[in-house]
C-alpha cells in the first residue's frame, strides 16, 4: 500500500518543464497556414492545393460527397472532448459524450467524379479555433500542373461554402463575438404556433401583416420609391406575450414556400474586439442571407453609448439593407435609446405587450381548457410524458364553464406568466391526487367550480402575494 501512495520522485532539474515552456509562449509567432502549405507543396510538388475554411467533411457527412479517413500514409492526431447533453437525461442514460475531434488528419475525397486528399488542420490559439481544410487535386500526369483540377477545387469549395452558409435546422444566433448555428433553438421554434399566442386580434393582424407582409411586398416598396426594410419594437412587461410571438413568427417564416430565414443577436460582447466590431459583423451577415428576419433580444441592454453611433451608421448608412426586417424587443421602453424608440426610419412601429385585458384572461382560461393545451403542456414536461394522457383520464381535471370568467375575475394585473404558473401548479396538482382530506367547506368549492377549479383559485393567492411584493 505504501509504495501505491509513493510521492513521485522530483525532477532532475525542475526548471527544465518551465523554460521549455516559457520558450514556446515566448518565441517568434509564425504563419501557420503559410507553413503548411509550404510543407505540403514540398511532399507533392506537383499537385493543385487549395487552402479553405469551409468544413468540407460535414458537407460530405451530408451525403455531397464521400469522405474517408485514410491513416496508412500520414498520422492522424485527434482529440476529445466531453459535451453535456442539452438537458439532463431522466431515464439513467449517460448525461453527455465523448466528440473525438479530428487534429490533423487526411482524407480520401471524391465529388462529382473527381478525386482530392482533403487534409484537416485544426490550429487552435488563444483567440479562436482556426480549423482549415487544405485540398490537393491529383494531376493527370506525373509532374504537370493541373488547370482542370483547380478549377474542380474551386467548384467544390464553392458548393460547400454555398451549403454550410444555409441553415439546416438550425438558425443562426450571434453570441460572444461570433456566429453560430443552434439546432436546439430550431426544435424549440418548431413549437411555435398563433394558437398559442393570446393577443387581441386586432393586435395580432396587425404584428403578422407587418412581418409576414414585408417579405410579401418588395415590389411595392419599390413601386412607391423606399427602400425594401423595415423596423420593430415588441416592448412591455415580461411574461406577456413577446417571445411567443417571436418565436410564432419564425416558425411561419421558416414554413413559408420560399423560407424566410432569422438572424437572433444576443450579445455584442467579444473577446478579441470590441462590440463596435460586432455590429459590423451582425449587418454583414444579415445582408448577406436577406431577406431575413434579424432579431435583436433586450436591445436596451445591446445598443449602448460605446456602440450607438456605429449601429445607427449601420442602419442608417450606404450599406445597402434591403430585405432585412429588424424586431428589437425590451422590457424596458423608458430605457431605449430615444434614436431607436423615437425614430421611425429605424425602427418604425412599436408594438406594447401589457398584461392581459379582463378579456384576454378569460381567453387564456379558455385556451388553458382545451385538450390541445394540455397536449401543449405535456411536451413541456419531459419527466411525464404521459401527462395529457393522466389529465383526460381525471374528470376532475374538467371544469364548469364559469371557470374562466371566475379566474379573470380575481387575477386582475396578473401577466400571462403569473397566469400560466397558476394553471401549471395546479395541473400539477391534480395529476400528483393528493391524498390530502378534503375539507367540507373545499367539496363545498369543488361542487361549485369543479376540483380543478377550485385548485386554481387557490394558486392565485400566493401569485397575488407575490405580485404585491
């Protein structure tokens, strides 16, 4: 046991580890792109190279290609990394796994009958992952340069990057300096349906021939002489109502004959440049995938002093932003910037998400009734997905049509959110059947509105506390 728990023994000469690796953090920086290709020319002097950044292996891994791992010339150097599933499994399933990341390796190649070594060479800094893709076409005949088969490498490194610059469920979502595309937001929008947004119709017309109508209209805004964009705000209170319809709009965009895709901006901040930086980043790609729809999240908190002068430039300048329809949403009106707010050539209409009228409450109850909201609530509860199924079968989860009228009554200056937390908690309720004795003055209750009725009335109350601290 004692030689188990032996220290190591000390170095030689400890120092040795650190000045090694001072000199590396110290020493001259070289071209790593420039170095490779060097090395590569000198091992195949007569070959076509091409040196890319789009992913060619994905675009293969999509079935355009075919790309196999050939290790019995080169090594390949590979490393791996833990990812964490999105959501913590339930069932006893493993929380994550391994993504065995390709460092340096090479690969056999074909598209459309030609035939490449594909080398991938992920240089990694302290900045970014640069990952490139380095592609050789093999010549016809031994020491010539092959014309044809750089232009098949410019072809296919076209194809790629036309490909890898779509979405394929996903959408794109700007955080932290960069771009990238997030399959999780895709499924949670696909979600996204009208029949659960609860807004005054006339409120709901309005916001859909806004959006859905703009990408309707170009030829109209070109008829009366304007340019082809437009601007929103979706502002009020939290829990009423913006993200719902963000997220409906996206889903009919996405849907449409022609899909509409969007653009969602969280964050300004980066690491190796400042947000003045972003926002040219941002405008860039979104005139480069118009039409889009590009979605600004708590833009009070992005468009700041430091960066109002270049966002506006960026709205307002010579860069041509035909087919970008912006939508800013804030919980804070009085805090926007009065160039955004009160400036319609920017953003030209302002749409407020109060709490709900007396009855818009009695819609929601309504909505919250219908078997379709139960299935809606089912999906969001993946620990019980038989959640609907234990709703239907209870009748007393069915409740007197006074309820709904009832519920409005007492929840005067609740928001969707307090609203939808009181029907949840006492679905939960219900389908967890408390043994708990019911009282005489409760059967009395439940004989009037029905035992989830009764239920509910009981969760406003705390919710109504809350609220009034």
């Amino acid at each position: 046991m004692d030689d188990l728990v032996k220290p190591i023994a000390p170095a030689e000469d400890p120092q040795v580890v650190y000045d090694i690796f001072r000199a590396h953090n110290s020493g001259l920086r070289i071209h790593t792109d420039t170095t490779i290709q060097a090395a590569l020319l000198s091992q195949y002097p007569s070959y076509t190279l091409t040196s890319t950044t789009c992913d060619l292996i994905s675009y293969a891994q999509a079935g355009h290609a075919i790309a196999s791992l050939n290790e019995n010339v080169h090594p390949t150097l590979r490393s791996s990394t833990f990812e964490p599933t999105v959501r913590q499994p339930l069932d006893g399933s493993a929380a994550g796994r391994l993504n065995q990341t390709i460092v340096f390796g090479r690969y056999d190649y074909i598209w459309q009958d030609h035939r490449f070594q594909v080398f991938v060479v992920d240089g990694q800094n302290s900045l970014q992952c640069d990952r490139r893709y380095y592609v050789l076409h093999q010549p016809r005949q031994a020491g010539e340069r092959d014309q044809a088969g750089s232009d098949a490498t410019e072809a296919l490194v076209l194809a790629a990057s036309i490909w890898s610059h779509q979405n394929h469920e996903q959408i794109w979502v700007y955080d932290q300096g960069r771009w990238s595309k997030d399959e999780e937001l895709w499924r949670m929008v696909q979600n996204g349906s009208w029949k659960d947004v609860i807004l005054e119709e006339s409120t709901k017309k309005a916001i859909m021939r806004d959006v859905i109508g703009f990408f309707d209209a170009r030829e109209t805004y070109a008829e009366i002489g304007t340019a082809w964009k437009r601007g929103l705000i979706f502002h009020g209170s939290p829990g009423n109502g913006k993200t719902s319809t963000a997220k409906a709009l996206m889903k009919a965009l996405m849907t449409r004959p022609k899909p509409v895709p969007t653009l969602v901006v969280k964050t300004l901040a980066q690491r190796s440049f400042g947000p003045q930086k972003s926002v040219q980043q941002i405008f860039t790609k979104a005139r480069q995938t118009a039409p889009c729809l590009l979605l600004f999240e708590d833009i009070d908190s992005l468009v700041t002093d430091q960066v109002r002068t270049y966002f506006f430039n960026e709205v307002d300048g010579l860069e041509d932003n035909e087919g970008i329809l912006m939508i800013g949403s804030t919980n804070h009106l009085d805090k926007l910037d009065a160039g955004l707010s009160k400036r319609p050539s920017r953003f030209d209409r302002k749409y407020c998400f109060e709490n709900p009228s007396f009855k818009d409450r009695v819609r929601y109850c309504e909505y919250w009734r219908c078997a379709q909201a139960h299935t809606c609530l089912a999906s969001n509860q993946s620990s019980n997905p038989g959640f609907s199924k234990k709703l239907s079968s209870r009748p007393a989860a069915a409740t007197p049509s006074t309820v709904p009228h009832h519920i409005a009554s007492i929840t005067d200056g609740f928001s969707f959110a307090y609203m939808k937390e009181a029907f949840v908690a006492s679905l939960l309720t219900l389908v967890q059947d408390s043994a708990e004795e019911i009282t005489p003055a409760e059967e009395e209750d439940d004989r009037k509105w029905g035992r989830f009725g009764n239920l509910l009335q009981k969760q406003v109350v705390p919710l109504r506390e809350d609220l009034a601290r």
